[in-house]
C-alpha cells in the first residue's frame, strides 16, 4: 500500500491538510441538488464543486445515457421537464 492509505478504504488516513478535509464546499448548492433528487424520482441529482454546476443522470433503462447539467436547480428542473417532453414521458419517468 502506498503512503497514509490502508486496505479497508478508510480515507481519513490520507496525507491531506485538515483544513481540505473539513470543508465542505458550496452547502447551499449541495442542500438545493439534494432537494431536487428527493423530489425527482427516476434521476439521480447532485452538485459538482469543482465545476460549480449541477447534474441530473436519467436513472431508468436508456439506450443512451442521459445526463444534464446546468448553473441552477431552476435551469436543471426545465431541462429534466424537456428531457420528458422529448422523450415522450407525460408524467415522467418511473423509478427503477
């Protein structure tokens, strides 16, 4: 194993400042994409810190994957709702 890691996948050992550890990046976004996944069944919603946007993954059976991304929840829930549209979902897609 290679320096400040162990077999069981515990990542509190890694070489990392505290201070990078303890952050917790942007919780208001990561709050808001939290929302919108509870409230949309048949997609998986998160927020990506790094890129500072937020991400919608289709989570039913596709023969492509579907993934939207957008600045805001708002932006995100349209292009969720025109995803349906084009799709020809009316009332969305069901839970896998």
């Amino acid at each position: 194993m290679g320096r400040g890691t162990t077999s069981t996948g515990d990542t509190s050992t890694h070489d990392h400042p505290p201070s990078a550890r303890s952050r917790n990046w942007d919780p208001d976004q990561r709050r808001a994409a939290r929302e919108l996944d509870c409230s949309e069944p048949g997609w998986v919603v998160f927020y990506g810190p790094y890129t500072r946007r937020f991400y919608a993954i289709a989570a039913w059976s596709s023969p492509h994957p579907l993934v939207l991304d957008a600045d805001g929840v708002g932006e995100l829930r349209e292009l969720m709702r025109e995803a349906h549209v084009e799709l020809g979902l009316t009332q969305g897609p069901r839970a896998a």
